[in-house]
C-alpha cells in the first residue's frame, strides 16, 4: 500500500471516529424547559406554636435557623393576661428530652419576648408550668428565625 494511500484509510478512520462525536453537538437547545427554579426561602421566616399546657406540664417546639441571624421567641398569650408561666430560648438537650436555656424567665406572661443571635443551626423554645397554674390553659408562641 502506498504511503499517500494509507494515509487516506488512516484520515478516513479517524474522521470516521471523530463523526459520531461532532454529532453530539445539538447546538442550542430550542426546547422549552418546563421545570422552573426554586425560589430560596427568605429570610426571617416567621412561624406560630400553640397548644395546651397542663398543671405541672411543658411543651416545647424546636427550630432551625437556617443560617445566622437574630431569631425571636414572644409568648403572645399564655391563659389570662396575669398568669404566668415558665418560658425559654435555648437548644435543645443533647438527648433530645429538653430544652437547655440560654434566656429564660419564670415569671413569663403573655408578651414577654427574648432576642438571641444565632448561629446555623438547631433551637428550641420551651413553655412549662412553674407551679402556678391551677387549671389546663392554651397559650401561644411566635418564632421569627433566619
């Protein structure tokens, strides 16, 4: 075989191999794309905890920053405006029974509010009775995270 002829077969075999990858190539796609982006959740997101809390009973509710901030725990009613409650911002227990604080009052009543800078992250907010109470009451807790 001759030296310009083999050179032909081997440019032949190799654009050979090179066409299926050349027709990979679709250009610009001119379909449409039904899936639409996801909208990030913004920030703060507020949220709303409420139930009932028993004579010698506590209630808690964790939350998760999604990143850091400032978040906020009210207890925007609790019974009557003069009953008062224990009521706390911390995290939760590392055995997942509790809430350890990091502000606290046991003398809450309903408005009574803390502001936490926060971090990523897991918290908790927590109600309890603190030997007051005499009966069953709903209270109700807004949380405002990052």
């Amino acid at each position: 075989m001759s030296r310009l002829r083999r050179l032909l077969v081997s440019g032949g075999v190799i654009a050979a191999l090179l066409l299926p990858v050349a027709a990979c190539d679709n250009g610009p796609s001119t379909t449409d794309d039904t899936t639409s982006p996801t909208t990030p959740t913004t920030s703060p997101v507020t949220e709303s905890f409420s139930t009932q809390l028993f004579v010698g009973g506590s209630a808690s509710r964790s939350f998760t920053a999604v990143k850091a901030g400032t978040a906020t725990v009210t207890l925007v009613s609790a019974g009557t405006a003069t009953t008062k409650v224990g009521f706390g911002l911390g995290v939760p227990d590392v055995l997942g029974s509790g809430c350890v604080f990091t502000r606290s009052s046991e003398a809450a009543t309903a408005g009574t509010s803390f502001t936490l800078p926060v971090d990523a992250g897991t918290y908790c907010v927590r109600v309890y009775d603190v030997g007051a109470l005499t009966s069953t009451i709903t209270f109700s807790v807004t949380i405002i995270r990052p």
